[in-house]
C-alpha cells in the first residue's frame, strides 16, 4: 500500500513585491507557506508574536493567515541583510512541521543548525528511496517513539519533533548527525535504535563518572598545595 505524499511538497511559493528596488540595491521579496489541515494552528496563533518578535530584529515582517491557511514573512526597508529571508523561510518551515516557536526562531542564532529528515514515501523520503512498504514504515516509525525520542534529546541536547512523515531536530551539527544517523538506520534497514541509544547513555555515563574523577583529584591536589 502506497503511503500518503507528504503535504509541504506541493505548498510552497515564493513572490517578489512590485516595489522598486531601494538604495541598498536588492528588491523586497515575500514568501509564503501553506500549511496543512492537522498543524495546531491555536498553539501556532499563541504564540505566533514569538515569531513576528524575533524576525521583526531582522527587519522581516510576517503574516499568519488562519482563513486561507498561510504564513508569510517579507523583507521590509529596514532589513539589514536580504539573505536573512532563507532563515526566516526555514523559520516557516519547521513551524508547519509542529516545531514550537521557541524552538525555531533558535535558528537565528548561527550555533544551532536544523535539519528535516524526510522518513517517508514523499519525495526524497527514505522509505521512496529504499522502497519500504507502508506497514513496514509504521513499524519502524513506531520503534523512534517514546523513550528512544526522550534519550535521543537528553544524550544530544537536540530538540526532536516527529510529524507524520518527517522528523525536524535543532542542535548543533554533531547532534544532528548522529540523529540522522540512528533515524536512517531504523527506517531504512530495520536497525532497532533502543539498544544503540542504551550503549550512547552507558558511554556518556562512563565520561561522565572519569570527568567527575579527574575533578575529584585535581580539587585534592589543589588543597594539598596549599597545606
């Protein structure tokens, strides 16, 4: 059985205003997001000033349309770098994903990277690209859930929001990575993530416990020092 194309794919546009361009040289440029029907759009109206806050820094504008079903975001005269745009777009993106706000306007400060790892048959999903049927992506998917999700974030310190057919993290590169890592193995070779997170956890512990050590002795050399 074919599984449900993911809906972001098909959603997405990009308008340039007719307003002429300004002394800095580059055109006001807008764009929009159509999101689907199951995203939480009362959490998303809450705490949408989250957003409009943390862009409006950047000299972006932004619009949450709860009738048509779209968020925009617009450079202004006062942006001071156009590029700040594809931060933004990413912005609207991980929002349309279920990632809190909080959580994604994280991406304005260049030390947390994100990524979307795309889990299923939509385009460029792992389960399209190694021809994994429907029940056996449910399965597998089942298998991320719960407390492997809860240890993944507590060993990486990432953020992890699974939707449907993707999964978005926030965090800083190594962490990324080695989500992605565990993620791609379980979906597309069946590679059961719990007992590799168990062995993650008892080397983290292990470091831990030789960091605490080497505290402990150099705190008793110091105080010998000073006898």
């Amino acid at each position: 059985m074919p599984l449900e194309e993911d809906p972001h794919d098909d959603a997405m546009e990009i308008e340039e205003s007719d307003i002429p361009k300004l002394q800095t040289d580059f055109e006001l440029v807008s764009y929009t997001l159509f999101y689907d029907e199951f995203l939480d759009t009362d959490l998303l109206q809450r705490t949408w000033p989250i957003v409009e806050s943390a862009l409006e820094e950047y000299g972006l504008s932004c619009t949450l349309d709860l009738v048509k079903g779209y968020m925009r975001v617009s450079t202004t005269k006062m942006a001071s770098d156009p590029d700040f745009i594809f931060t933004a777009i990413d912005i609207l993106e991980l929002l349309s994903r279920s990632v809190p706000a909080d959580w994604a306007i994280k991406i304005l400060d260049c030390s947390c990277q994100h990524d979307i790892i795309k889990i299923g048959n939509q385009e460029d999903g792992l389960c399209r690209i190694f021809g994994i049927i429907k029940e056996q992506f449910l399965a597998r998917r089942a298998l991320l859930m719960g407390g492997v999700m809860k240890g993944l974030v507590d060993l990486t310190d990432c953020g992890i929001f699974l939707k449907g057919n993707t999964i978005a993290v926030l965090g800083s590169l190594h962490g990324l990575k080695t989500i992605r890592k565990i993620v791609e193995d379980c979906i597309a070779y069946d590679v059961p993530p719990a007992p590799r997170v168990q062995r993650m956890k008892k080397k983290s512990q292990a470091k831990k416990v030789r960091r605490i050590k080497r505290t402990s002795e150099v705190t008793m050399n110091l105080q010998a020092l000073r006898v």
